[in-house]
C-alpha cells in the first residue's frame, strides 16, 4: 500500500494523458504536495520527485505551487534550488519572498534575508513579512536592527501581532540596559491589546529579567515588575514558570525562586534544574542534594542537566563519597542514554574524581567513554596540570587532534607555574606561529615564565606585545607583569602597573603585598593590606548604584579614604544621579587633589545631566579662580607606522575635512540603529542643535573616523585618548562598531574599552 501511494504521488501521467485540463493537473499537483505537507519531513523526497515530474511532463507551476515547492526545498536545507526556484518568478510574492527570508534566518544567513526583505515592494510587504525579518533579526543577536524594524513597520501602519512583539521582545532582552527600554515596549504591548496573550507576557518577562542583570539597573525594581506581570497572567505555561524562577536564580534572589517554585502545581524538570543550578553557585550543598532527593521521591526524571549540577556541587564541596553514590546510582537507572548525556554527565564525572584527588580514576572514565568531546581532553588536561604531572600533561596534549586556545592556555600557564619556564616560552611561541592567536591568559602564562626565569628584556617585549594588541588592561595579563617586574627587581615598574591598572582583584593587591614584603618595604606592605577590604567594596557598591551603602561603609573604615576611594563615588554619584552625595565627595577631592581637573569635569557633567546650568557655571569659575586647566582632549591613533593626533574641533589634519565628511554620512546610519545624540554631555547651555554639533566634533569621534577610512575592511581600530571618553562618544562608538562590524578599542585614560558589534567591555561604567 505504501509503495502504491508514493506511486500515485509521484506518477499522475495517465491523467495527464486523459486531458488537457491544466487547471486540474494543477490541482492535481497541488493536493499531492498538499499531502506530503501533512506526512512531514519523511516526505521531502516524493515532493522533489513530484516536481521532477512537472518539469518531465512540461507543466509550468503557478505561484501557489511554486510557493509550496520553494518551501519544501527550504525545509529539506537545499537553499539553492530554492532560491533559484525563487529567481525564476518574474514577481514574487510576499509568500515566497516570506519563505525564504524565514529560511535564510533559520540556516544562520541574515545578511541573504535582509536582501530578500531590503527587494520586497513596500506595497506587497505585510505585517507577517515583517516579523520573519524581525525574527531573523533577533536569532541572530542584531537586537537595534530588529527594534529599528518594528519601529519602521509601525510607521508605515503595519500593524504589528502577537508575533511582533513576540520576536521584538527576544530582540529587546539582547540589547536592554536600562529600565525605560523594558518600560517603553511595555507600553506599546498593552496599547496594542497583546498584554494578556501568554507568549507576549512570557517574552516581556525575559526582558525584565534579563535587563535585571544590567549594572545600570536595580535588579530588585525589574525583578519586581517581572513578577508582577508573571503574577497578573491569566494562564501562565511551563516557559512562564521557568523564565520568573530562571530570572531570581541569576540574579541570586534564591528566596524569592523557591518561592515562586513551591507555588507550581506541575513540577517542571526545568525548574527543578534552575532552582538546583543556582543552590550549587551559592554553595548550598544540602538544598541541591534536598531537591535532587524530592525529584527521585516525586518520580521526577533526572536528567543530565541534572546530574552535572549534582556532580559538580560535590566536586566544589570536596564530598567525594557522595559523588560516587551519585555515580553509581547513574549508571543503575540510565540503561540506555543519549550521547549528548554521556558525554556531559562523563566530563562532570572526571572533574569530580580529579578534583577530589583520584586522578587515576578520573584518567579511567576518560580512557574508557567511547565519545569524548574537546570539553572531555581539556578536563583531562587540566587534571594532570593542577597535580603537577607535567609530564602525562604533555602527553596527553601532543595526543589532541584539535587544541582550542583553552588547551594551548592550560598548558603554557601549566609549564610556567610547574617550574619549566623555557618550555612555555618555546610553547608559547609556536602557538603565534601555528596555533590560535594568544587571548591575554595565554599572555599571562608566558610573563609567568619570564618571571621564573628573572627574564626582564623578554618580560619587557611581552608587555610591549600586549599593548599593541590592545591587552594590557587585561587583569591577569596585569597580575603576572606586577609579579615579573618585582622578581626581575623593577619595583617602580610594579606599582606604576598597579596603580594604573583599571580593574583590581585579590590576585592583584596579593602581588603588589607580596612584591613590597619581597623588597624590604613591610610598613607599606601592611599600609596596602589594610585599604584592600576596602576600595574593591566601595566600587562594586557604587556600580550597584548602593551608594548610601558606599557612603556608610567609607564613615566607618578604620582609616582616612584615599582620592581612589572618593573618585568611585563621585563616578557612581554621576552616573545614578545623587547631586548632594556626589557633592560631598567632590568636596573631600577638591581638598586632596585640588589641581586635578578629573573631578572638577565629572561634578560639571553631573550638573550638566541635570540642567543644573548655573552649577555648571560655578564648576568652571572655581576652576578659574583656582587656576586649573582642563587638559585638552585629543585622541591619537597609528596608521601605516604614523600617529595621527585629532584634537577637539580639529581644523589642523589634512584629511580633516574628509573626516567630517564621513563622520556626517555615519552619524546618519546609525541613527537609524537607534542612536541619539546624548546632549546633556556638552557642559554649555546652548541650543540643541549647537550641542550635537559641538558632541560631533569630539577627538575619539574624529580618530575612530580616521581609522575607519584608513584602516583595511576587518582591521581592529585602536585609538588612544589623554581623557576619560565621554558618555555620548562611548555611546556613539557602540554604534559605530555595529554599523561598520569593526572591533574599536579605545584606550581613554580609566581603562581600555573594547566596542564590538554594538557592546563595551566595560558594562558603560567607567
């Protein structure tokens, strides 16, 4: 019978031989693909066979069938037959156009859709082609392209649905960082009567969520919104469940998850492996293996998801024998797993053994799973290289068919802390000739080496290496150049990297301790030790945006608060917006440091951001009256062995103009990104059309211009600034970097912002 049936899809000659009727030959074909649209998947073929006969027997496809061909080939990856199928149409129609843009989304390929899009008429166009564009948008991280989108179909009264927002939400959650960006979507959600639609509801969530996790927000008040939408839903579904509990365990509310947990009705092993997952990074072990007992008692299935989380809490807690309860019970209840579970669950596995001391047994799991992944080899790795045996390290990685920059890492840093500094130099080395370019750990791994081998002129070239690639705000990088200048006996060296060094962790304050005690300077030694508790708290506190926490935390520290320590508040002050706070800690620089005109601009832009203009005014006479300069910014950067210096409103390059020139068609683009001049940067009160021009006119602005027209297509553009870059050029080089798909990095004088597809890896706080 089904040999009979694919017969009777594949072959309609006899009645096509019966009659001429092309209109029921068409309907013919129609309901024959018509069924292999129902059979699913295993029917692609007799749909291509079904074709192959149209084209045999000379029958010329209309638009519907050629819309339901194009979408079979599309669905069975032949993307090219599609799309030539697609040419072959005199005028697509907004079907098949449709088609192959959700197509081209779905393959990873959003440049081939937007062409699609960018040639569909706008009198064709309809409000679902809008949302496979916007969904094509958002899988692919473009989340300002997808909004500018929604943006653009409204406009042009396209109505959008449920999808709409759907997708522009998923867009959102990508981008948003601030409370308004969740707010004003919100809006347009209940204005479009979707509020009480599940997906939509569910979406919004997300981006309340995610936004949470933003250093520019408070993540209790969007955690707070978040569930009072979850907790108004009128039919919430297992994504609803689990994206509100998700959310509080990332933002380690753990209270409030097992709150919303215990309400569930329907135990969701999703939301099991959420609340388990963010009991094991709180260190919790007794509420893992809690919840890891109830789903067995509830005839909850475990999973693999499940079991790395358990494992990997007894391998953090050092609880060995629990463990292998765990493992035992593994392989008595999972007779058949999948693949993906095997190997998860292994590496997991071999982490716990070695982690608890039994590297032997760990070296037995991996010598006998039959599928091991990178993953697997670098755990094992890892393994011999923490025990210190360097040799079985060594052999295992010359066995890797394929190394990733963790493996060349591990084993260079490896090598250099076991005491064979020559190898890691010699295996950091052929890594630059055959291997991945070094990242800033692999770095740290040879200044490691050189400071085993008290090797000055060779820690020195590393140090000038990472600063032409840009990595020398990197924080290990840093550490290990602290420790080689202090063994190779440059202690000044040391501090000035210390002290200029934009992020600082215990490694860092341990190595400069440790550095001063190794040269005899022990008062400053326990100075430098009894300020650590201290300044890396006041700075998490002031990013947080906690700044009365700052503020009472700084009354009652044992000693008198440096400038560093008033700095953070100020910035925190600027940025959160507390005028009288941020005030008093100008107040208490002024006297400290009186001449340095880094606090006198941040108290003015904290004004400006206000409109506060005749504070701004007194900022700049008791600049005046005090005799201080602000030093003028100008921004520098190398193009063809020569530096190329801008200065505000530069009329002195010869290329300037050409610049300007660019500059104007840029800001153009990107405003249709979403970008906005942010005027309350310029510290004058004048008309806004004055303040963007004057915000133009910037030199980072004019220097990453430069290099975007000198540079070649691909090439990472590095500019060096003598100031803090401003909030309005951080934000134009964001966009920037989008518009043009460059890497910009920008070395201002707080630290090293690396721009990349529309972000900084600086969370904008500096």
């Amino acid at each position: 019978m089904k040999n009979a049936a694919a017969k009777s899809l594949l072959y309609p000659t006899q009645y096509l031989r019966r009659t001429a009727d092309i209109s029921a030959a068409a309907n013919d074909y129609a309901a024959k693909l018509q069924l292999c649209c129902q059979r699913g998947p295993s029917a692609y073929a007799l749909a291509a066979g079904i074709h192959a006969h149209m084209i045999a027997s000379g029958f010329v496809p209309r638009a519907h069938i050629l819309n339901r061909l194009i979408d079979f080939y599309c669905k069975s990856f032949n993307f090219d037959y599609a799309k030539r199928l697609f040419d072959e149409i005199p005028e697509p129609d907004v079907v098949a156009r449709t088609t192959l843009i959700a197509a081209y989304s779905a393959s990873g390929n959003p440049k081939l859709a937007r062409e699609i899009f960018d040639k569909t008429p706008l009198r064709i166009r309809d409000t679902v082609c809008y949302n496979a564009m916007i969904t094509c948008c958002s899988h692919n991280n473009d989340g300002h392209v997808a909004i500018q989108l929604f943006n653009e179909m409204r406009l042009k009264n396209f109505k959008p649905d449920n999808f709409t927002f759907t997708s522009v939400l998923g867009a959102l959650a990508i981008i948003a960082d601030r409370e308004q960006h969740c707010q004003q979507l919100h809006c347009a959600v209940v204005k479009s009567g979707t509020g009480l639609v599940t997906s939509v509801v569910n979406a919004l969530i997300s981006v309340y969520v995610k936004c949470a996790s933003s250093p520019l927000t408070s993540s209790s008040s969007l955690m707070a919104s978040a569930r009072k939408l979850f907790n108004e839903m009128p039919a919430k579904d297992e994504l609803s469940w689990t994206t509100i509990i998700t959310g509080y365990v990332k933002n380690e509310d753990l209270d409030s998850a097992r709150e919303v947990f215990n309400e569930m009705d329907e135990k969701l092993v999703v939301a099991w492996n959420a609340m388990i997952s963010g009991y094991v990074q709180e260190g919790l072990v007794f509420e893992v293996f809690e919840m890891f007992r109830n789903m067995h008692s509830l005839g909850i299935k475990h999973d693999d998801f499940t079991y790395t989380s358990v494992l990997s809490a007894c391998a953090d807690a050092g609880l060995f024998l629990h463990g292998k309860q765990v493992h035992a019970y593994i392989l008595r209840t999972e007779a058949k797993p999948a693949w993906d579970f095997l190997v998860s669950v292994n590496n997991a596995l071999i982490t716990l053994y070695w982690r608890c001391g039994k590297i032997d047994q760990a070296r037995n799991i991996f010598d006998t799973i039959c599928i091991k992944d990178l993953v697997s080899w670098n755990i094992i790795l890892s393994a011999y290289v923490s025990v210190g045996k360097m040799h079985e390290a060594k052999s295992i990685f010359n066995e890797m068919s394929q190394k990733s920059m963790l493996s060349w890492t591990v084993m260079i840093s490896g090598l250099a802390q076991h005491g064979f500094g020559e190898e890691a130099l010699k295996l950091f080395n052929k890594m630059k000739s055959n291997g991945p370019e070094p990242c800033d750990y692999a770095f740290s791994g040879a200044i490691t080496s050189c400071a085993v081998l008290a090797s000055l002129e060779q820690g020195r070239q590393l140090h000038g290496q990472l600063i032409r690639l840009g990595f020398d705000s990197s924080l290990s990088a840093g550490n290990a150049l602290i420790t080689m200048y202090a063994r190779c006996g440059v202690l000044d060296a040391a501090q000035s990297l210390f002290l200029t060094m934009p992020c600082l962790d215990s490694v860092s304050w341990n190595a400069m301790i440790a550095a001063l005690g190794q040269h005899g300077h022990g008062a400053q030694a326990l100075e430098l030790l009894k300020r650590y508790h201290y300044s890396r708290l006041i700075d998490l506190l002031c990013r947080a945006g906690k700044l009365n926490e700052a503020k009472n935390v700084i009354q009652n520290m044992p000693f008198e608060p440096g400038a560093p320590i008033w700095e953070a508040l100020l910035s925190g002050c600027r940025l959160h917006g507390d005028m009288d706070l941020g005030v008093h800690a100008a107040e208490q620089l002024f006297e400290m440091i009186p001449q340095h005109d880094g606090t006198y601009i941040l108290l003015a832009n904290m004004f400006s951001t206000a409109g506060r203009w005749d504070d701004v005014a007194m900022v700049r006479k008791f600049m005046r009256d005090r005799g201080v300069k602000k030093e003028p910014g100008c921004s520098w950067l190398e193009v063809e062995n020569k530096v190329h210096v801008f200065l505000v409103d530069d009329t002195v390059h010869p290329e300037v103009q050409a610049v300007y020139s660019y500059l104007k068609e840029l800001v153009l683009r990107i405003r249709k990104l979403g970008y906005v001049p942010d005027t309350k940067y310029v510290l004058h009160d004048m008309e806004s059309e004055q303040k963007e021009y004057a915000l133009s006119t910037h030199s980072e602005k004019l220097a990453v211009v430069y290099g975007l027209l000198k540079l070649p297509r691909g090439a990472t553009i590095r500019i060096f600034k003598n100031l803090r870059i401003c909030g309005e050029c951080h934000n134009a080089v964001k966009f920037m970097s989008k518009a043009e798909d460059r890497k910009i990095i920008v070395r201002d004088g707080k630290r090293f912002h690396h721009f990349k597809n529309g972000e900084c890896s600086c969370g904008n706080y500096w």
